[in-house]
C-alpha cells in the first residue's frame, strides 16, 4: 500500500508526496555518496538538467539496467535546488 506524506504548501493546502518517491530519492543519494559520487552541489543547473534528461531519454529507449527514473528524478531536484540558490552556487555557476 502506498504511504503518503503531507507536504505543506501554503496554510491550509497540504498535498501529497509518495514516500516511496522520497525513499528512492534517499536511496539514490545514499548509494551516490557511498560509492563516492555525491554530486549535490558539484554541478550547474543546466549539468544536472542534462543528466537528469539523459536518464529520461535511457529509459524511454528502453534501457532497464539502471533505475533511470529514480535518477531523472534526484537530478531533477539537484536542479532546482541549485537554481534556487538553496545549494549556494554562485549565481554564474548555476547557468
């Protein structure tokens, strides 16, 4: 059964989040930090969109040897947070 966690928005709209989403993204994080491969913050914006697309494109093509989506999605998130200035790169350095 899928579990849910609420995520506040604004006052008085709360949404939904798969936990299981957010246990990937984890997982992903994890596995990239203890293999040494933590790029939360190493990259630009345009570098983790570009990953992430090439994760999307693998698994549209069929690849199933990786877990493209979870990927597509952590790199998604890198992005954001990198262009909301939430990881501190340099406003120059997140293009």
């Amino acid at each position: 059964m899928t579990q849910w966690i609420p995520v506040v928005c604004r006052p008085g709209d709360e949404n939904l989040i798969p936990l299981e989403a957010i246990q990937a993204l984890q997982d992903v994080m994890e596995a990239g930090k203890d293999a040494g491969k933590d790029s939360l913050g190493k990259f630009t914006t345009r570098e983790q969109v570009k990953r992430a697309v090439r994760h999307g494109l693998d698994y549209l093509g069929g690849d199933r040897s990786d877990e493209h989506l979870t990927h597509l999605f952590t790199r998604a998130m890198f992005a954001l947070a990198t262009e909301k200035g939430i990881l501190n790169l340099k406003r120059e350095e997140r293009g």
